[in-house]
C-alpha cells in the first residue's frame, strides 16, 4: 500500500525535503487589503518581508477555499492508497476543519486521515517528515499515524522576535498581552504547545532572546529532531544551529524559513527552534 503526506504551507517545510520525500503542499492564503497571494507560490519568502516592512497595510491570513483540499486529495489519490494530511494546530487556524471536511467529500478509493498536529511552522514540518520517512519505507497508514499521534505532545516550538508591532498591527496580541506595557520594542520569547501560543519572557536584548531559544533545548534529556528557522537573518540562525548541532551532534537539525503567513504576525526579525523529544 502506498501512503502519501501532505501538509499546509504553515508547515515551513524547505522545498528540498519536500522533494526528497515526495510531500505535497497546500498553500495559505496571504491578503494585503484586496490582493491575494498563495504562500510561497505567488509570493517567495524574500518578495513576501520586503512588502511587509515597506507598507502600512496589515497582511491577513486564509484558508483556501474547500475545492483546494478537494483538488489536491484527489491528485494525489492518483499516486497513493492512502493519504495523511498532517495539518496547523484547529487553534490557530481553520485549515483542520476544512481539510476534514474535504476528506469526507473526496469521491476516491483513496483512504484519506487527516491530523491535527497541534503545532506550526517546523514543529509540524518535523511531523510531515517522520511520516513521509516511514511511507517511504512501506509502514502502513495506522502504524504512521500512530507514530506521529505519539509524537505530537513531544514536539514543541519557541519563537524570538524584536517587536510586538506587527501583532499589534495585525489585531493578534492577544498571545503576547502579557508582554504590553509602555514598550512594543522588547524582545519576546513565545511557545507554541498544545496548539497554542504561550508567551513566555521578556528579554532586553536580541542576544538575550536567541540564548533563551538555545538554553531551552539544552533542558531537554532526549531529542530526536530539531528545527532552526529564521525569516530574514540567516546568520543569526546559522550560528544558533551550529552550537545546537555541536551540542547535539549526530541529531538531526534542519534548516528552514518561517513563512509569510507566521511572519506576518511576528515580523521579519523572528527566529524559531522546534524540538520533538522528552525534557
């Protein structure tokens, strides 16, 4: 039985691993006022920060229309028995709910399951990749999904980035509240866990915050899997993923960008780590 993954864009999956793996993608839907983009389609990463530093408008995020999912279930099927759609975390975004939806309306002999990874950006990528590793071996779709299901309350991001602005632009501060006073320019650390953003600490300087990021996976005992990500410092990521991979070594580490639809609520200066193990 051949077994297909799919994932949403907010998954940050690098477009080698995608390839590597054979991992189809759905794409998010970034507006600016009443222009629509499909996340990393129409708009690369690079064109997508440029944009947001340069104008007023708050980009808004959607889910694609039912008919996407619909569409992409069905190609796929041409090429698969099964399918699993490892999706966003339902609490941050409708793309659950709508992926569910599409499943049950697909006409295909396909077996089609979708999951809630209760996670974003490459805490689900890491998901997305487990997964698409075991199909690519021949593991059935149940033995997958329960790998992945056992997986998911082991996996955990941490995003740092240099203002609330863009949260406060947007309407989302509701996650970063806490961190409101008098100052946007501060330097919050947040956590993704359980399907939802945390906010965690406030620190005084940039350094401060990638070291917060660095000092909490040193509190882990086991690790299967990490993620550094940036959106427009390369070199900042590059030297947290070279002390991580020095720490770790012999652990994978991956390399990725956190996309336009993430970004457009934190700003283009975040740096994110995910994890998948036990602390």
């Amino acid at each position: 039985m051949t077994v297909k993954i799919i994932i949403d864009s907010l998954g940050d999956l690098p477009v080698e691993i995608l390839n590597k793996l054979d991992i189809s993608v759905i794409p998010i839907c970034v507006l600016f006022g009443t222009e629509s983009f499909h996340d990393g389609v129409d708009m690369t990463n690079e064109q997508f920060y440029a944009r947001l530093v340069s104008t007023k408008t708050a980009p808004t995020t959607a889910v694609p229309a039912l008919g996407t999912f619909i569409d992409m279930f069905e190609e796929v099927a041409k090429k698969a028995d099964e399918i699993l759609m490892i999706s966003v975390s339902h609490k941050l975004s409708a793309t659950f709910d709508t992926a569910t939806k599409a499943a049950e309306m697909v006409k295909t002999k396909a077996k089609i399951k979708v999951i809630d990874s209760l996670s974003v950006i490459m805490g689900q990528g890491m998901l997305a990749i487990q997964a698409a590793e075991m199909a690519k071996v021949g593991t059935s779709l149940n033995e997958i999904v329960k790998k992945v299901q056992g997986n998911i309350p082991r996996t955990e991001s941490r995003m740092a980035f240099d203002t609330l602005e863009y949260l406060k632009r947007g309407g989302r501060i509701g996650a970063g509240r806490a961190f409101l006073g008098s100052i946007l320019r501060i330097n919050p650390v947040l956590c993704l866990k359980d399907g939802e953003v945390y906010p965690l600490s406030r620190e005084r300087s940039r350094v401060k915050s990638i070291e917060a990021l660095y000092n909490w996976v040193l509190s882990y005992h086991s690790i299967d899997a990490i993620a550094v990500e940036d959106a427009t410092t390369p070199d900042e990521a590059d030297q947290l993923a070279a002390r991580l991979k020095k720490k770790f070594a012999g652990i994978p580490l991956y390399r990725s960008k956190v996309g336009a639809v993430i970004g457009a609520h934190v700003g283009p200066s975040v740096i994110a780590v995910s994890v998948v193990g036990d602390k």
